[in-house]
C-alpha cells in the first residue's frame, strides 16, 4: 500500500472532486467538435472551473497554503511555508481534441522545497502520487524508474514549442541528435504525464524546454521517489524557474545530459 499522509490524502480527495466533472466535460466535447466555433471557449471555462475547485478544496483542508496556478498565478497565503503548485489541465490541447491524454497536477512545496506530488488522469484514472522519503505509487503500485542503461535501448519523451512559441529550431536539433541513438522518441503533449510515465518505467527519459512550474513540479517528486534524476538541462536544479527538464535514472540522464548539451542552438 501507500504511504499516505493527511495532506497527501488532501490532494488526493481534491483532484478526484475536480475530475468527475471534467470527465463530463471530456464526453460533451465529441458534440463540439463539429462546431464551426469549436472548443476552445469551453475548454477555457473548463480550466478556470477545475483550478477553481482544486484552490476551493485544498484552502478548506489547508487554510493559508499558497498557491501557484496557470490560471490564477501567484496567490499569497498566511502560511508562509507552504505552497500548493496545481495545473488544473495538462494537456489541453489533447483535451480540447478528445485524446484521453492530459492530467490535474498537484504540487506541494514547503519552505521552498518539493515534498509531495500529484498526477492524475481522471478519464483512464490512473492516480500517480510521491511524497519525499516515501516513494512513488500508481494507483498503490510502488513504481520505479526503467533500468536500462543505454540509449539504444531507450524511449525518450520530449515536448515541442506549439505555434507562436519560440525554440523551433533548438527543439528540431535536439530531436534529431536523440532521434539517432536511442530507440525513438514520443511526444504525448503532457509534462506531467511524461514525467509520471518515467517514474513508472514507461519512458525511460523525458526533457523539455518553455516550461512553467505547474507543468513539472509534482512530475519531479515522482521522478525522484521512483530513484530517477531530475535535473535542468544546465544538470542545475533550477527546473521551477528556468522552465527547462530533464529525467531519467542515474544512467541514462548523464548521456542526456551530455548529447543535449552538444546540440548547437
């Protein structure tokens, strides 16, 4: 079983009360799609509705936390040590297209530190959750990262600049160093999901630039409960504020490491 502490249990219960609702939500979509004004309006509706119930239910169990949200940004709280970290859809645009490939994202830090996670896909319910010093569960199954020690091997996930994005040609570059020593790569279109599946040992590594912090920071307690390295692109632990990610286990992320930094930009 896993080890589940009062506030993990907290996170937990808010994830799965925002999710029932956006699974009503992912069905209806099927009916918008053949819209000329599609889904968009409503996918935003949908995004300020469940980052709304999340803050609803963690502020009632954990009074002063503060919280940083992709919609609502930066909140204050009386607490100061405590900071949720929520992305209420990661994954939107798999979300607005009816892939059943997106997640709630739910971090904790205290006193700056990570120290619990939270990844949930309501629609397959797969419920990825780590605390510090406690290890990484999917839906109570104790996960590790991949043991393999070469990129040959290996299947590495990334994420792409979308349109209006900056870093095309760095992204393309890196693709194609990657593309020719490892096994293939995926783009899923979901930080938080990339980052659990390397916990889980489906991915054996995941990097990614443009990053916000809501997109990675329960990812990263997973990771790191599973026995994998996360680390910048820079091998720093700047990955909340300098928006950049990589992971894997202790052999594959230094090669990473490496190749990526060879990559000209």
């Amino acid at each position: 079983m896993a080890f589940s502490s009062p506030t993990l249990n907290v996170m937990v219960a808010a994830a799965r009360k925002a999710g029932r609702p956006l699974i009503r939500d992912f069905n209806e979509l099927e009916n918008l799609q053949i819209s000329m004004k599609g889904p968009a309006d409503f996918v935003t509706s949908a995004d300020k509705r469940t980052e709304k119930i999340l803050i609803d239910e963690l502020s009632k169990a954990r009074p002063g936390y503060a919280f940083l949200g992709e919609e609502g940004g930066a909140v204050t709280g009386a607490d100061a040590t405590h900071r949720f970290i929520i992305d209420p859809i990661d994954g939107t645009t798999n979300f607005m297209h009816g892939i059943p490939h997106f997640a709630i994202s739910i971090g904790l830090e205290r006193e700056g530190k990570l120290v619990a996670g939270l990844v949930f896909n309501p629609v397959t319910d797969d419920l990825f959750t780590a605390e510090k010093g406690h290890g990484a569960y999917l839906n109570n199954k104790r996960l590790r990262v991949a043991a393999r020690k070469d990129l040959a091997s290996s299947v590495i996930a990334t994420g792409l600049p979308f349109l209006g994005k900056e870093g095309h040609a760095r992204a393309a570059s890196e693709m194609a160093e990657v593309m020719n020593v490892t096994a293939g790569i995926r783009r899923f279109g979901s930080a938080s999901l990339d980052l659990a599946y390397v916990a889980a040992g489906r991915f054996d590594g995941f990097w990614e630039r443009s990053l916000q912090a809501w997109d990675i920071a329960a990812g990263i307690v997973l990771v790191r409960e599973a026995g994998g390295m996360v680390t910048d692109l820079n091998g720093g632990a700047d990955m909340l504020r300098g928006g950049t990610v990589l992971a894997g286990n202790e052999n594959l992320h230094p090669q990473m490491l490496k190749l990526l930094k060879g990559v000209k930009s």
